[in-house]
C-alpha cells in the first residue's frame, strides 16, 4: 500500500509538474491559432504521462526494460496524439475562417449565410445565431430606409404646406400696410384663419415629437366609449355640414375604457377630420364602437373610395399623405401617424382596411378592468 501511495505521489508531481509548464505556454500563445493551442494540450497530456513515468522510474519503481516500454509506448502516443490535434486544430480554424468570411458579408450591409460542409456544435449554434442577427440586420435596414423615406416626405411637405400660408401672410399683411386692401375685415379674417392653421401644424409637430421621444404623459380614467364619441361627433359636425357629409353614430356600444380622455378625443377627432374630408359630398362617415374577444374595437369608416393596396401599409407612417394629389386637404400628413401613437401608448392598435365603397380605420383598445 505504501508503495502504490508512493507511485501515485510521483506520478503526480511528475504530471502536475508538466501541467504547469503547459500551463504557462498557453498563457504565452493564448493570441494564438487554435491549432497552437490543442497542439499545446495534446503535448501536456503526452508529457503529463511521461513525466509521471520518469518520476516513477527515477525512484526505482520500474525496470530499465519496462521504462523503455513504456517511454516507446508514449512516444507513439505522442506521435498520434500530436497529429491529431494538428488535423483537428487545422479543421477548426479553416472552418472558422470560413464563418468569419461569411460574416464580414452581412457586416457589409449583405445578407449572412452559413458555409456548407460539417463543423462544431459550438460553430454551428454560432451560425445560426448569426443568421439569426443578419435577418434582424436586414429588417432594421428596411425600417431605417422606410422612416429616412418618411423623414424625406415630410420635411418636404411640411415646407410647402408652410410656404403657402406664409406667403400669403404676406402679402395680405403688405396691402393692409400699404392701404390697398379693399376689405380689410376679410384680410384680418383670412389672416386668423391661417394662422390658425399653422397653429395646429405646430401643434401636430409637437405631439408627434412627444410620441416619438416617448415622453407622451398619459392620464388614465375610467369613461364610456359612448361619451368620446358623443363629443367628437359634435365637434366635427360643423366640417361635415360644410363638406356636405353625413355623421353617423348610431351603433355606439357604452363601454367602459380607461383612457386618457383629451388623448383619445383626438385620436377621433383626427380620424373624424381624414374621413370628413376624403369623402365626398352627399357620403356617409359612420362610427360604431362594441366589444370584442381582446378588449373594445373603435372604427371610423368613410366614403373616400379606398386605399390601393400597395399604400395601405405606410397610411399611419409620418409625412404620409396618399399619392393621388400633390395638395391634400388633410395636412401635412401628421394626423394618423398621431393617431397610431397615441393608441400604441394606451396598449392599443390601430389598423386600416379597405370596405366596399371608402376604407375602415379600427381601434382596438383593451376594455376596462371590472
């Protein structure tokens, strides 16, 4: 027993003795190849071995002829150990290589795919974990492209829609200075209309930085669907009867919904307003509001004919205001994209569809806790 303790402690001193000096190549090669360090470990593990028997033999445990059995024995292991760790660490690197040439690919604002032929579980979950990051790359491209699209549109409209008004600040402010305005009473009445139009497009701009920051403030409370409704219908019937169109609200459910109410009664109100005037005169916009399986669903539905297909994504994205008129009546193309902020804010959605005759905008709004 003594002697096989005595074994077991050489032979431990012996491959502690080589592990620390493998140790310490490592740390030396450790920006090395992979192929540096397995051969590194397959030659500690040899040593390991032959230090141990060394150890065992300088203490006249073994025979000179079974140390030259053994040392021949770890010898051929050494060979074979070494030449496998070479194969193996020549195999990694390439198909590292291989990976990092196809990722440099997607890097480059291309798409990733995996190099064919066999590799690690390790290189393999990496593969896909970079497929994975060059489809979320791609989607990322899309969304930059499509809001710098967004961007380039409304900073053009909002320059006309700007220019129009001030020019003719202008110019009626030039003939009231200059006397030669025939009816002043209209000029000055123009002038506040105007004013209040460019007003209201500040005031869109505002809110819309606000939703796009995130610092909307919303200030729930407990009201009844029936209520928004009642007062948006109202405050848009005066631009009905001007544009000759019908309000209807007559399948407004009295659901209970926690809203900020000044938020919400715009969100109608903007909807209200695009309905109004895309539809045509003698049209019907109607607005109806019940439950639903997910909560309480709002919908305004007009008259304008409906949507192309191709548009009806990019109808609530900022600046967007349709392709059939340079000029709209609605704006600078604020309103919706208000529109789907504010519902978003309230753990909501808001979506367009086309209906026989004009389109339906719905929003799907979560119902109030009992």
């Amino acid at each position: 027993m003594r002697d096989t303790l005595l074994i077991a402690l050489f032979a431990f001193a012996g491959a502690a003795a080589a592990g620390l000096l493998g140790a310490c190549v490592l740390l030396l090669i450790r920006r090395r190849s992979l192929t540096a360090h397995l051969t590194v470990v397959a030659a500690v593990a040899v040593t390991a071995m032959l230090a141990g028997t060394l150890a065992v033999a300088q203490a006249m445990f073994l025979s000179p002829h079974d140390l030259t059995v053994v040392t021949t024995v770890v010898a051929m292991a050494a060979v074979v150990s070494l030449a496998t760790a070479l194969l193996l660490g020549r195999w990694v690197v390439a198909r590292s290589r291989d990976l990092a040439l196809a990722a440099r690919s997607f890097g480059d604002g291309g798409d990733f795919s995996a190099p064919d032929g066999p590799a690690t579980a390790e290189l393999a979950a990496l593969s896909r974990e970079l497929e994975s990051t060059s489809r979320k790359l791609a989607e990322s491209r899309d969304r930059e492209r499509a809001l710098e699209t967004s961007r380039r549109e409304l900073v053009a409209w909002i320059s006309h829609d700007l220019r129009t008004p001030l020019a003719g600040l202008r110019a009626m402010a030039e003939a009231l200075e200059d006397g030669v305005a025939a009816d002043p009473d209209r000029y000055l009445k123009q002038i506040r209309t105007e004013v209040e139009r460019l007003n209201d497009m500040v005031g869109d701009l505002f809110e819309l930085s606000r939703i796009h920051a995130g610092t909307l403030t919303l200030s729930l409370s407990r009201m009844s669907l029936y209520d928004l409704v009642g007062d948006a219908l109202a405050g848009a019937d005066p631009l009905a009867r001007e544009h000759g169109v019908r309000l209807v609200g007559d399948r407004v459910e009295p659901v209970p919904v926690e809203v900020d109410g000044r938020e919400m009664s715009r969100v109608l109100g903007n909807l209200l307003v695009n309905a109004i005037r895309r539809t045509p005169a003698d049209g019907t916009v109607a607005v109806t509001a019940e439950r639903s399986d997910s909560g309480v669903v709002l919908a305004v539905t007009d008259g304008c004919g409906g949507i192309p297909e191709e548009d009806l994504p990019r109808v609530f994205d900022t600046g967007w205001r349709g392709t059939h008129a340079r000029t709209p009546p609605a704006g600078a193309g604020l309103g919706l994209a208000i529109v789907r902020g504010i519902v978003e804010a309230h753990r909501g959605t808001a979506t367009v569809r086309n209906v026989t005759g004009g389109c339906r905008f719905e929003v799907r709004l979560p119902a109030a806790e009992a």
